[in-house]
C-alpha cells in the first residue's frame, strides 16, 4: 500500500512539472508582448532559454523512467534470491510454457500450410473439372498438378472396366519404362487398393511382397483408390525413384481428396456419356431421315455402311442382302476398295449360323474378331452386315450398332419392295428382260450420251428362226421355254453394260454401247453358234388326254395342278416341265402315254445396225436393224448380217 501511495505522489510530481514549465513559458511571451517597445525584452533570448529548460526537463524525466525499472529489477532479483525453491519452480514452469507455446504456435502453422496446401489441390481440381472438355483431360490435369504438389517423379491413373484396371493416363514417363498397363483385382498393390478399397503408403516397394512392377526405377510410392460412394472407379499412383519420398501427412492429404477425384471422374464419365449419346442420336436421326429419302438399295446400303464406320471403328463393314432363288447372299455395299469387294459372302460359319439362330453372332480370330449381324424383318432375314474389327467392340458400341439394324432393316426391306415393284414395270414377266417401254427409254439415253461423249454404239434385232412352227407342234408352254432359254444364254454371254431387251413376241433387242458395227458384228456371230449348239429339250404331251382314263392318267392331270402363285410364267413353265419329266421317268410311261423328251436345234437371225451409220437417229437406227434382221432371214435364217450405209467403207 505504501509502494502505491508512492508512484501516485512521484507521478502527480512529474505531472505538476510537466504542465509547470510550458505553462511559464507561455505566460512569460505574452507578459513580454504586453510591454512597451522600448521595455520588452530580447524575446528570441527568451525561446532559447525556454527550450534550453524544457529539454533539460525531457532528460530528467527519461533518466528517473531508467532509474525506475533498474530499481523494479532488482527487487525482483532479491524476492526471487530469497526464495529459491519458489524461483527454480518458476523458472521451470515458464520454461516449460514457452515451449509449449512454440510447439503450439508450429503446429497451428503447419495446419494452416496443410489446410492452404489442401484448398490449392481441392481449388485446381475443381478448375480441372470445370475447365477439362473430355475424361482424358480431366485425368492428365489431376495427375500434373498432384504429381508436382507431392513432389513426385511420375503419376498413373487406372480405370476399372469390368474386372480389370486398365492404364488411362500417365504423367512425366515415358511408354518405355512401363512394364505393365493392366491389373486385375487382387494383382500387384494396384490390384490389392482396388480390392480392398484403402490406399497403402510404400516407402520402399522392394520390401512389398505384393508389388509388380509397373515403372522401372520405382521404390516410393503412394497407391490410392479411387471411388465414390464405396464403388471403386480406379486406383491413382504418385511415386517416386528415391526411398521415403512420401511423408504421412502427403499421403493423408491425397488420401483425403481422392473423393472430390472420384466425383470429377464420375460427372466426367457421365457428361462424357451424355455427349456421346446425344451424338449418336444426332447421327442415328441423320441416317433415318437419308435412307427414308431413298428408294435405291445401294443408297441405302451405303449410307448405313457410312453409319457404321462414322460411331464405331471398324476395319471392314460389307452389307449383304439375301437372295432367295440363288440362296445366296449378294453383296450390294462395302468399305472395301473396289478391288477387294468379293460378289458374294459364303453361307458357312458365323453367317450361317447368325441367319440360323436370327441373332448377332461373335468370332474370334487371328487378326482380331468378326461379327454377323443379321438385317431381320418381321417373319424372314434379308441380309447380313459382316464387320471385322482388330479389337472386341466396346457394349456400347455394340448396342448402337443394334440401334441401327432396325431402321436399316426397315429401308432395305422397302427398297428391295421398290426394286421389286419397279422390276415388275420394267421387265418382262416371263424372260426377266427389259420390256418394250424400257427398251425405248434406255435407248434414248444411250443414244445421248453417245452424241455427247462423241463415241458409237451399235444396236442388234434378233428372233427365232421357225418359232412359230415351234409353238403350233410343242404348244406354247415350249415355246416360253425356249424364250427363257435364250434369254439366259443373252445375258451369260454379254458384257454387263449391254442392254438385252424384249421387243415384242420372240423378238429381241440388245444395245452395245461403246460397240462399232464391225465388233458388235463379231460379238453376236459368236452368240449365234453358242445358240445353235445349245439344246433345247422339252418335254412333248400327247395331242390328247382322255378324262375318264384310270388311275394314271388322273395323277397325271394332277401333277400339273401345282401351286404357282408365287411364280413367274417362266418359272412356271420350268415347274411344270420339271415335275412332269421327273413324274415320267419315276413311273416309266414316257412312251406308253405318248409323252417323250424332244431335243430341239434352235437357230436366230441376227441384224445390227451402227449408230453413227445413222447420224445419232434413233427411228433410223432401229428401222435400220430391223431391215438387217429381215434380210438375214431372207438369204437363209441363221445368219448375222449388218446395215451398211452405200457410201459406207468397209474396214
């Protein structure tokens, strides 16, 4: 009490002073300026005394503050002398405190650097996912910026598909010095993480018993799943050359965000799913609407082989469509060159057995694997799609190609409608050759692109000599026959540029486009004596058939009553006589009912006429044909004879 009543007297003192002395000054200035002139003092002698005394009185004042303290200190010094016990467990205790203090204040800091160094990898990867257009972006970001952070020498990213972990992306390594791109679960410490779903901190990896080594030169490294909501996505990989690269707290920082990785990931796969899918359904939609705009089957077959070979990466894709009466499948469409494009595709293996079983059929094979996709419509197949590819199709690659079929399937079925449809109005029913109105319009066409290409063209009129002797004897379903007959050796036998028509009764036209007279004159001398050595067999019925006859002669009527809805008259005919010979020769009748096989020796007479033989006319060049053609009948039938200008030089 008497210490404090003290400080309070000494400092009311210094205070007294301190007001004292400023307080004259200023009283002594004014009192001077109250003066008269010839009274006042030297008032700049005056400040300088002033600030002479207030400067001594500064110095006064510092000198007792020091005088003060060492006084303070020393009788601390003497209460502490005077109580040693109490002073060394002072000492002791302060000691103590300051360094708990330290050791507080560090580690609050190294939180802080953590929580700091933590917020710039959840901030980068955050910049990563937002920023990052495609899944592999999004990994070869993750892996710079965590691969640099920690410090290490290389980062790899593995993604679960299926059972396997497979490499995705790698940072600061070359190909070279990976040693192993996949992992199945349980495999190598990438196998074990994604297993077990905790990540494993290796100071040394060659002291692991279940290391396999993945990047040479390895011995840190830190292994850790990635996942979200429990379900491994991956397993990413930060290592490192040197021992004990890694501390705990590196592998709990990465431990720690490998959820906000996981999250990443998985909105990365979903929008990457989403952009494939919308671009799938953009091409699927773009297909449709081009082959629902065309009727022309190799069209169609070529837009869906672009379709395929734009969504999935394939090596060859062959469209095939299936025809009935062959039973055969005809390839109509491929990616292959020109060169290489076989005509049909063989009805064995995985073809065969998808057309079978009606369903996508699966082959492995040296150079990668083969796929048979049946093209199906309600109650028939009506082609294939053959695919190779050099690696197995992804499901959803596969599944997109299933999302094509329906739509192709559809456009094929209504093109070979068409085609059909179309076939019926141009062709000839019983020959399968072009008719009289088709004949007429291809010939004008022709005739103009010759006029313009300034090339020739050569048109043949041709019948059968004696036909309707044939007819009035054999009847007419021979003479049909023999119709079809020579309709097939026409078209065996030409180029398939040529055009072989039907002109009327058992007249026929044929345009060579390209063909002088002189070749086109060559050319049909040697159809003529391919025709004249062919034989022509039919079957010869009796002149008459008794309805009441026995049991033999009702079986016979009743063999002709075939079902011929679905066929052509040339089918017909060929039914009809198939049967019939075949039903003869299994009851051994042909000569007790008066049926026999005839073999008849058919000849033509032929007449060609050249196009520019008559200045690009049209009237004139089939008139002059027709004359050619009446003029080899007239010296003698089977013979070929060409229209020649009288001005015309012969070569």
């Amino acid at each position: 009490m008497a210490r404090n009543n003290f400080k309070v007297k000494f400092y009311l003192f210094f205070i007294s002073i301190t007001l004292f002395i400023p307080v004259s000054a200023i009283f002594l200035i004014w009192k001077n300026s109250m003066l008269p002139p010839e009274q006042k003092s030297d008032t700049g002698m005056l400040t300088i005394v002033v600030f002479i005394l207030f400067l001594a009185y500064i110095s006064i004042l510092c000198l007792l503050t020091i005088i003060l303290r060492i006084y303070k200190k020393v009788k601390e010094l003497q209460y502490m002398v005077s109580h040693t016990n109490q002073r060394e467990h002072i000492s002791f205790g302060t000691s103590a405190n300051i360094v708990n203090i330290f050791s507080e204040f560090e580690r609050i800091c190294g939180g802080i650097k953590i929580l700091r160094f933590e917020n710039q990898i959840l901030y980068d990867t955050a910049l990563a996912i937002h920023t990052s257009a495609t899944l592999q972006e999004l990994l070869d970001t993750i892996l710079a910026r965590l691969t640099t952070h920690m410090h290490a020498d290389f980062g790899l990213m593995f993604l679960l598909e299926g059972d396997l972990l497979q490499l995705e992306a790698q940072f600061n390594i070359k190909e070279q010095v990976i040693k192993k791109t996949s992992f199945r679960i349980g495999e190598g410490l990438v196998g074990w993480v994604a297993h077990k779903g905790i990540g494993i901190l290796s100071n040394d990896v060659e002291n692991d018993q279940r290391y396999i080594l993945c990047i040479q030169k390895t011995r840190s490294q830190m292994t850790i799943p990635i996942k979200i909501y429990e379900k491994i996505l991956g397993v990413l990989v930060l290592g490192s050359e040197n021992t004990n690269c890694f501390k705990k707290s590196d592998f709990k920082l990465v431990d720690t965000i490998s959820g906000e990785i996981g999250l990443a990931i998985n909105n990365a796969k979903l929008t990457q799913k989403l952009k494939n899918e919308s671009k799938n359904n953009q091409l699927l939609y773009k297909m449709t609407r081009e082959i629902t705009s065309s009727v022309k089957l190799d069209n169609v077959a070529k837009i869906g082989i672009k379709a395929i070979t734009d969504i999935v990466d394939v090596h060859t894709c062959i469209i095939s469509i299936y025809d009935v009466q062959k039973n055969a499948l005809d390839i109509i469409a491929s990616n292959k060159e020109d060169d290489e494009t076989e005509k049909h595709l063989k009805l064995e293996g995985v073809i065969k057995q998808a057309i079978l079983e009606r369903h996508p059929i699966k082959k492995n094979t040296d150079d990668g694997c083969r796929y048979a996709v049946p093209l199906l419509s309600e109650d028939q197949c009506i082609g294939m799609i053959d695919i190779t590819s050099k690696t197995d199709l992804s499901k959803d690659e596969f599944e997109l190609i299933n999302n094509i079929m329906a739509p192709l399937s559809t456009a094929l079925e209504n093109a070979l409608l068409y085609r059909s449809v179309k076939n019926l109005a141009s062709k000839d029913g019983l020959t399968g050759l072009y008719n009289h109105r088709s004949f007429q319009q291809i010939l004008e066409k022709e005739i103009e692109s010759a006029k313009r290409n300034d090339c020739d063209l050569s048109l043949v009129m041709l019948d059968i000599d004696n036909f309707k002797k044939y007819n009035d004897i054999y009847g007419h379903q021979a003479g049909d026959y023999i119709l079809k007959e020579l309709a097939d050796i026409l078209q065996n036998n030409l180029r398939p540029e040529d055009i072989v028509s039907r002109y009327g009764g058992d007249e026929i036209s044929i345009i060579l486009p390209g063909a002088t007279v002189d070749e086109a004159g060559t050319v049909m001398e040697r159809v003529r004596i391919i025709v004249s050595d062919h034989k022509f067999e039919i079957v010869k019925f009796p002149q008459n058939i008794d309805e009441s006859d026995d049991e033999d002669s009702v079986e016979k009527r009743d063999i002709l009553k075939i079902n011929l809805k679905n066929m052509s008259l040339s089918q017909r005919y060929s039914q009809i006589r198939s049967n019939v010979a075949q039903w003869l020769s299994d009851k051994g009748v042909l000569s007790k009912s008066g049926f026999s096989r005839v073999s008849l020796d058919i000849t033509i007479s032929i007449g060609v006429c050249s196009l520019k033989d008559v200045d690009y006319n049209k009237e004139e060049l089939v008139q002059n044909a027709d004359e050619a053609l009446i003029l080899a009948k007239r010296q003698g039938k089977n013979k070929v004879k060409v229209w020649e200008p009288l001005k015309r030089p012969r070569i």
